[in-house]
C-alpha cells in the first residue's frame, strides 16, 4: 500500500491527507479479497491458464514463421529459456 501512496502523492501531486490513507486501504483491501474469491473460483487459475497458452501460440506462431528464439525473446520480454521451454513442450 506504501508503494500506492507514494505513486499518489509524488506521481499525480496529490496531497496524501489520512482520508486519503484510509480509502487506498479499503481499496487495496477490497481488490485482494476479489482476487482471493476469484482464485477460490478458480478462475484465477483458469485466467493464468488461458494466457499461458495463449501466450505459447504467439511464441509457437512466431517460431514457424522464421523470427529467431533471441528475436521472440526480446519482442515479447521473455528469457531465451522460457521461450526455448515453450518450443520444446508444445
């Protein structure tokens, strides 16, 4: 929460007055209990699925297509070894 505040007050020049505090709190509070119910869900783990693969298809599509492992690993801000473990197991 600290780091929120600070993006607050020297970011946007926002004066940082306990009201403030307290309902940058309650909502970093509230956003962890929504991620918490969603994962119970399980769609948090369905969602971290889905973008994985998606993000294989990309690397796999891009592959087939003749850009290097070195030329997807930077376009896509991956480790040369994420990308080269994709490749392997898909």
């Amino acid at each position: 929460m600290d780091e929120k505040l600070d993006i607050i007050g020297n970011e946007f020049q926002i004066p940082l007055e306990s009201d403030i505090r307290k309902d940058v709190g309650e909502m970093c509070n509230l956003s962890q209990g929504i991620e918490d119910r969603a994962f119970e869900r399980g769609t948090a783990n369905g969602i971290s699925i889905g973008k994985k693969e998606g993000l294989a298809e990309v690397v796999l599509k891009l592959i087939k297509k003749g850009v290097s492992i070195e030329q997807v690993s930077d376009m896509l801000d991956m480790d040369i070894k994420d990308v080269q473990d994709i490749i392997e197991n898909k």
